[in-house]
C-alpha cells in the first residue's frame, strides 16, 4: 500500500472529529446537518473497514 493502514486510520478519526465539530455550528440548515451526518456514516464505514484490515495484517506480522 502506497500510505500504511496505521495513516488512513489517523486520517478518519480526524476527519470524524472535524465533522463532529461541523455538527456543533449554530446555524446549520437541516440540510447541511443530513449531508454532515452522511459524511460521518461513510467516514465511520471506512474507520471500521481499516480497523478490521489493520487487525489483519497485526496478526499476519
């Protein structure tokens, strides 16, 4: 893999948090706060998917 699993992980959790942050604006319409709340379900998704691979290879080393 061109960026090891242990980045992408960092990178989602990241990019979770700024969401969860997103979600805290005042003045979020209900549509931005659909779209946001999609972002977090496919950023969660992704987490779990890189976890589990990242489970793997630990147990192939």
């Amino acid at each position: 893999m061109l960026r090891p699993l242990r980045d992408h992980l960092l990178n989602l959790e990241q990019r979770l948090q700024l969401l969860r942050d997103e979600l805290t604006r005042p003045n979020l319409t209900a549509d931005e706060r659909r779209r946001v709340e999609t972002r977090m379900r496919t950023s969660e998704l992704a987490l779990k998917y890189y976890v589990k691979a990242f489970e793997l290879e630990r147990k192939g080393e």
